[in-house]
C-alpha cells in the first residue's frame, strides 16, 4: 500500500478532500518521526511501538576481500508488534484440549 492509497483511505473514511487527508497523513508522519528523533518511544496500543537504539561501533569484514573494515556507531529504528496487529496478521490456531 503506497501514502497515496492510504490518503484516499483517509479522505474516505474521515469524510475529507484528498488534500485535507494528505496534510493529516503529513502531520501525523511528521510527528513520528520528530518523535523518534528526539528519542521518544511511540506506542500505539495493539499496534505496536517504535523505538531507537543505539548500536555501538564495530569491526566488520569486507566479504570479497576478509579485509577488516571500521563499521561506525548508528541509531536503528525497531518496531515491535503488537498482540492485535500480531494476531490479524496470523491468527492463532485454535488448541483442542486432549481428552483423558
């Protein structure tokens, strides 16, 4: 699904005009991501939580040539989903109990 679909799906079912929708999906992204900048955590509850982490510097290797390479500290954006999202993405098998 691209932003574009997703505006429409906005407009549609907020009952706004494609440009109002936009600037909605704008605002919201926006806020995201200034979130996640600042090094807030972001929860949406059955959905899931963005977080950053920091990954510390390390030594890698080239893998056509083995030489070793200096790989520099970053920050990496994690998601971790939640039980409602989880769940209608994969549904869980139902368990039948076992009869004694």
């Amino acid at each position: 699904m691209t932003k574009a679909e997703i505006v429409g799906k906005i407009a549609e079912g907020a009952e706004l005009t494609k440009v109002q929708a936009e600037k909605v999906a704008t605002i919201f992204l926006d806020s995201i991501v200034e979130a996640l900048k600042d090094g807030d955590k972001i929860s949406f509850v059955g959905f899931g939580t963005f977080t950053v982490s920091e990954k510390a510097a390390r030594i890698g290797r080239n893998p056509q040539t083995g030489a070793e390479i200096k790989i520099p500290a970053k920050k990496a954006v994690k998601f971790k989903v939640g039980k409602t999202l989880q769940e209608a993405v994969q549904p869980q098998k139902k368990k039948i109990a076992k009869k004694k």
